[in-house]
C-alpha cells in the first residue's frame, strides 16, 4: 500500500490577496474622509463645506442641475460691477450634476445638490489609490502598487485636506484624472516599446501587435482630456508629458533605438485630448495658450520621429539630434517672439507657477513649502522621495527603461511646482507615495523578502510534483530546502518594523506644538496655545471647520431676508445668461463689500453680489476701501462699485488685515509693527503695537467700533531703539513708555521731540488709542454675536455718500 504524498495547503493567488488589501484600504480610507469630519459638514440640518471655492462649485451644480447640461460661462453673481467667469472647465461640476439628476426621484432639492457634493471629494480622493497600485505594479511590481496606495491613503497635508467630506472643488479630481492619464500613458509606453511597434505595424494593419498600445493611448487620451476638461491649469500635464517625449526622442536616438513608439503613442494622445478641450475653450489669453500648445504637442512628434529617421538615415552622429532641436527650439522662439510677443510672454506666464510672488504670496495656498509645511504635507516621505530619486536614476541608467523616465519627469516637475507653491503637494502626494513605496520595498529586498516569496512559490511547486510520484517514496519526493534560514524572516521583520515607524507611524500618530513653551508631543491639540502639525487628525474629526461657522452662515442668511433682491426675481439666480459683451445690470443690482475669501459665502448662500471673491477678482478694490483712512475715501470707493451691504468678521481686522494693505499697494509696517522689551530675567518679550493708521482704517472702525465715535481713555507714546540680532535680523526694542491722559496731549509729546524714535500706539485692536469720528455713511444692521466672538459677523448698510 503506497502511502499517500502530504495534504497541499490552499493559498490564495497573489491578485486575491492584493484584491482583499486594496478594498480594506478603500474602507479605511473612506472612514478616514467621511466619517471622522462628518459633524463638522452636516450642522443642524444645512451642509457647511470646508473650503471658499466649494460655494462657488455648488452655485454653478446648482443652475446646471435646473439648466443640464448647459452651463454659464458667465455669471454675473460672481462680481459687483461686470460680472466673472462662469464654469470654464465643467467636468468636475457636469459629473456631479449628473449624478445628482440620476439619482433624484422628481425635482432635484438643495439639500440633495449638497449632500452629493460633499461626499464626491471623499470619494474621488478614495478612487485615487487604484490608479497608484497600478502604476506602482507596472513600473516596479504588485507590492510597492501596495505599500504606495496605503500611504496615498494616509499621507495628511494637501491631499488629505482636499479629499475630505464637504471638500467640493476640482483639486481631488485633478489627481484622480492625472494620476489615471499617467497610468495609462505608462501602459502604452511600455506595451508599445516591449512590441518594438513602429509604422509599418500601422500600415500593414498588424492588430496583433498594435491593438493593446492603442487603447491604452486611446484611454490616455480620454483621461488627459477629462482633466484638461476638469482644470484651467491643465497646461502643466500637457508640458510633463510632452517634455518626457522630447527627452525620450533623444534618449532612443542616441541609443540608435527607434522612435516610431512615441510619435504612434504622443501624436493621438494629445490630439484626442484637444478635440475633447476644443468645444469648451473661450475667450482670453490662456486659452489661446490651449489653442496654440495642443496643436504644437500634436505636431512634435511627428517632428521629432521624421527628423530622427533622416538622420538615422543619413548615418549622421547620434550627437547632431539634440543639437539640432534645440537650435530649432532657438529659431522658433525667436520667431514665435517677434510674430506675437504678447502670446509669448503669456505662455512663458504659465510658467509662474513654479515661482509665485508679490500679493499672491499672502494667499495660503500659494505660499512656497518650508521644511515645515512639507513635513506637515507628506512627513518622512518628502526626505525619502529625494533618496528615490537618486535610486531611480542609477536603475534608469542601468535599465534603460523608458517608463521610468516619465516617472522621473513626472515627479521632478512636480517636485518644482509643490517647492514653487505649496498647493500642488494634492499632486505630490502621489509622486511622493509612490517614491516612497520603492524605497520601502528595496528595503525589504535587501533583506532577503523577495528570496522568501520566490522560496514558497518554489515549495509549493515542488508540493506538485511530489504528488505525481506516487510510485517514489516520501523520502525521495520531499523537498529538503525549501525553508529559508530562520536568520531571514527574522531581518525581514526587523526591516519591517522599522519601515513601519518610519514610513507610516507619522502618518497615523498626532503631533501637537504649543507655540508658547516652543515644545513638541504626541496627541491632540486641545488650547489655543497649541497647534495640531501632522497625523490623521490634522483638519479632521479633531479640529473646527475653519472655513464656515455658524457667524458667516446665519449672517448669509440674513443678508437674504433684510436686502433687496439685485436682479427682483430670486428665480433669476438659477437662469442661464447672455455672454459679459451682451449681459446688462439692471438699476437695482448692487455689490456687497467684503474681503475676498468670503466673497462665495454672499453669493451662494445670500444669493448677493460680492464686490470681490476668491479669485481675487476685486481683492485690490476691497484692501483699498477696508485700508482707507477717512469715511470719505471710503465712499467714494463704495459709489463707485456700487456697494450697499458691508459684511465684516472677526478675522479681517485681526488675522486677515495683514494682506490687505499688501493688496492695497501699501505696507503692513503703516499700521502695525511687532516690538521687543527687555524683561527683568534679561530675556526678550514680543508683541504687537497697533499705529493710529490701523484704528483709523474703515475695517476697524466698522468691526472693532461698530462705526461710532471713540474718545480714547488714554494714548501711550513709546520710544524705541533699532537693534540687530546675533543672528542679523533687525527688530526694534522698546526703551521707555508714557501714558497721556488725552491724544492731543501725546501728540503735543511727540512733537515737540527733537531726536530718538516716538510712537503713539495701542496695545489692543479693541481700545483705540486716537480719537475716532461716526461713520454717518454705515449703518449698524446686523450682528452675529460678540465683538470679541472669533466667529462673529458683522453688518453694516452703506446708505450713501450724501450722509457723511
């Protein structure tokens, strides 16, 4: 009786396991963007989004919901006079409105429009780890696709921010759709380099050989075309792919490699995008970049392909290509220069991105990363990313691989834009997770992890064969080896353990710093005094919607109960208009003034007209007329944008006033400056001394006075001295200080000084040290809470220049 080979263990194939993990990752993830920030969304029956620009988004789903699938490319709640842009780009908000008609039983209501719209970021942002498996799998293999979507999952900062509940703007789209456009790009690189595929493939209608290369071109055309269509800045994805190209022409050139593959993959992929782009580009500037970009990345490479093959042909030295582009890239520019300076200068604008400056500056979004602001952003991944770089280009050299090229292009030009502003860190988050997954697998490697995985594919086929040898006894058929040293698995764990805290722990544990004791701890932060930095929590379940609160949303509100419809009929908000050239404000249209980030608040929720609005559309106007001096300064800017409505929180006259005479053309230093005294331990102490300018601004006299006459109790005059610091920055030391019982008094004090450096300041933004007069042109209409309410807003109607 032959005995009877050992019982196989069942395992799961590879792609069920990874299967398993990817939807445990989506639950996570879904968990993550939905559930922990869902109180901070859905507030007492209404949805309060996370973010200025998703007002502007719900505005236009809503008319596109009543009007589908025709939109506005102009509106004219956008801006008081003249009007904005409408939707440019309608993808993201036809997608949305789209769902929102196919699920509604009969008319569609507000609450549904809303409800939809703030679990679509969430949901997107979910999506985007799909397409990172995938790249990770081609590029590398199925486990960094793994150890890359788990991090996307958890990364916080920019991508995690934008991918909440209740965050509804086109940002999470942008990746979802570049990061698929880049997947599939990769795919028909590679399908179409492993074919060797060229045109005589084409002409000889060679389906075998060329059908998979032209559908993933086909779909990465489609996908380029959806975020062209999702994004007026698309234009940075068209430069990446079209630079990977120009470098890869040169690459397989200098390698006397052909180069069919690419001009069969570039020339259809940008040309499918353009067609899909054409029938939504308007009027302006940058659009015609669009006009002019597509069409030259379409032609390129056939260029590039034609140009390569007559010089192959010619058996000239592989050096003259590169040389020969760019002296065409010289003649061109020169040419396209001199035939149309103004489109030349606005295309090199596009490039701005990477360097913003001035007044944009004091945009959040726009300022450049700090080490700071990236370790908040990506933690450990960001130092990794740079260690992969490195590694990448040794194994591209070494391996010659085109598809890794484009992902080195990829992510370096991203890396530019995310150092340039440090928004595109929705981008990089994806660049930096798929670097980092690398690493983490090399890691593992090196310790012996791909030897244990080939081992047990090795055991279990040996397991095979032995139960074909049933004639053979047990001893012979055994495998003997297939064990690997325990010394092994134990590196592999060691190895793991330390990939896990140094590559996952930050992103999972909360970080706190109390920016008074300067220190640093684990946990949450829970007093004014400290500052959540990194961690899950970071803008979730744990901290405040910082953009909408229950001042701005019941002041919104009440602006539409107490103020005259602008156009009569409250129908008209849901209308399709006529374009800007042939749109007419009719009498009683009028403006509400405010400062720009709040300007979608007034037209969503009031259904008003903001004098400016988060495109910074009217900022200037709105820093000139809150910075201004004298009510009638003041008026004259409200007569001439036609305001009637003054809204004013708590934020504008403390935290915000800082950019707003940045916008104004002025200083911040006019109004205030921060000043040093010497303390009795020896140690310096700082705070922040408000000049008569800022008391005098109409911003503080409406908020901080309520527009009524001050007499200040007393008015302090310092003296101070100009000192450097060991570490050369200058700052200013207080040396002594007098309190005068009236102005006049103070002022008399300072004039009659004849040398050293004397201030009259206020210590308080609350208690002005300068006498104030009425502001008989504003009256007090409305207010949400206390002055000193964090979350308060106030009212104010302009009755007209007449009554100052």
């Amino acid at each position: 009786m032959s005995e009877q080979a050992p019982e196989q263990k069942r395992t799961l194939p590879p792609i069920v396991i990874v299967g398993i993990i990817l939807a445990a990752l989506c639950g996570i993830s879904l968990y993550i963007r939905i559930a922990l920030p869902y109180d901070q969304i859905f507030v007492n029956d209404g949805v309060w989004f996370r973010e200025t620009d998703a007002y502007y988004y719900i505005r236009h789903i809503e008319n596109l919901v009543h009007n589908f699938p025709r939109f506005n490319a102009f509106d004219p709640y956008m801006l008081f006079p003249g009007g904005g842009g409408g939707i440019t780009r309608p993808f993201f908000a036809w997608f949305i409105a789209g769902i929102v008609r196919l699920i509604s039983l009969g008319p569609p209501t507000q609450h549904t429009i809303e409800v939809v719209g703030a679990y679509m970021p969430a949901i997107l942002g979910t999506l985007t780890l799909i397409p990172v498996y995938f790249i990770g799998k081609e590029l590398f293999n199925r486990w960094v696709g793994v150890i890359s979507a788990a991090l996307v999952v958890i990364l916080p900062g920019e991508f995690l921010h934008r991918s909440l509940l209740g965050f509804t703007d086109h940002h999470v789209a942008e990746a979802l759709f570049s990061a698929v456009c880049i997947l599939f790009v990769i795919m028909a690189i590679k399908r179409a380099r492993e074919r060797e595929i060229s045109f005589g493939h084409l002409l000889s209608r060679d389906w075998s050989t060329i059908t998979k290369p032209l559908v993933y071109t086909l779909l990465a055309g489609i996908f380029l075309g959806i975020y062209l269509l999702t994004w007026t800045g698309g234009l940075l994805f068209i430069f990446i792919i079209f630079a990977y190209l120009v470098i890869q022409f040169i690459v397989d050139h200098l390698r006397h490699k052909s180069s069919d593959y690419l001009c069969i993959v570039g020339t259809p992929l940008f040309l499918i995008a353009f067609l899909m782009l054409l029938p939504v580009l308007g009027e302006g500037s940058r659009e015609t970049v669009y006009r002019v970009a597509l069409p030259v990345a379409i032609v390129v490479p056939i260029v590039l392909s034609i140009i390569s093959r007559l010089m192959a042909g010619r058996a000239l030295k592989p050096v003259y290509y590169p040389l020969t582009l760019l002296g065409l890239v010289v003649i061109g520019l020169v040419i396209f220069r001199a035939i149309n300076p103004s489109l030349f200068q606005s295309m090199l604008g596009q490039f701005s991105i990477f360097v913003p400056g001035g007044a944009w500056l004091t945009v959040l979004e726009m300022q450049h990363l700090t080490p700071r602001i990236a370790w908040a952003n990506f933690t450990t991944s960001f130092f990794i990313s740079f260690i992969s770089f490195v590694m990448l280009i040794y194994l591209t050299i070494k391996e010659r691989g085109a598809v890794k090229i484009l992902f080195l292009v990829w992510g370096i030009i991203m890396l530019m834009a995310v150092l340039g502003q440090r928004r595109f860190g929705y981008y990089y988050a994806v660049n930096a997770a798929l670097l980092t997954g690398y690493f983490s697998w090399k890691m593992l490697d090196l310790a012996g992890l791909r030897k244990l995985l080939t081992k047990s594919k090795e055991v279990v086929g040996a397991v095979k064969k032995f139960k074909k040898r049933e004639k053979k006894t047990r001893e012979k058929a055994k495998p003997k080896t297939y064990m690997q040293p325990r010394g092994v698995w134990a590196r592999v764990i060691v190895v793991g353990i330390v990939i896990f805290f140094v590559v996952f722990f930050w992103n999972i544990v909360p970080i706190k710093h109390n920016v008074v004791s300067d220190t640093w701890s684990f946990g949450f932060a829970n007093t004014t005094e400290e500052r959540q930095f990194s961690g899950l929590t970071l803008a979730l379940g744990r901290t405040p919607n910082y953009i909408m609160n229950e001042g701005w949303y019941s002041s919104c509100l009440e602006l539409k109960e107490i103020s005259p419809e602008p156009f009569g009929d409250p129908e008209f908000y849901y209308e399709l208009y006529p374009p800007r050239d042939e749109f007419e404000y009719p009498g009683t249209a009028y403006g509400v003034m405010s400062w720009w980030d709040y300007g979608y608040f007034i037209m969503q929720i009031a259904h008003r007209i903001p004098n400016a609005n988060p495109g910074q559309a009217g900022a200037v106007n709105a820093g000139k007329f809150l910075t201004a001096q004298n009510e009638s300064s003041a008026n004259e800017l409200a007569d001439k944008l036609g305001s009637k409505y003054v809204m004013i929180d708590y934020a504008m006259p403390i935290t915000k006033f800082h950019a707003m005479p940045e916008w104004a053309g002025g200083n911040l230093s006019e109004f205030y400056e921060v000043y040093y005294q010497q303390m009795q331990d020896g140690n310096l102490a700082s705070g922040v001394l408000y000049y008569p300018a800022y008391y005098q601004s109409i911003v503080a006299r409406l908020y901080n006075f309520d527009g009524k006459a001050v007499v200040p109790v007393e008015s302090l005059v310092i003296t101070y001295s100009e000192e450097v610091s060991p570490g050369g920055m200058s700052y200013k030391l207080i040396t002594n200080g007098w309190n005068f019982a009236t102005y006049e008094e103070a002022e008399a004090y300072v004039g009659n000084q004849t040398s050293g450096n004397y201030r009259i300041v206020g210590t308080s933004p609350f208690v002005s040290p300068v006498p104030l007069e009425e502001l008989n042109s504003y009256e007090f209409v409305y207010s949400s809470g206390d002055t000193t309410s964090a979350t308060t807003v106030k009212v104010f109607e302009y009755l007209g220049s007449g009554q100052s």
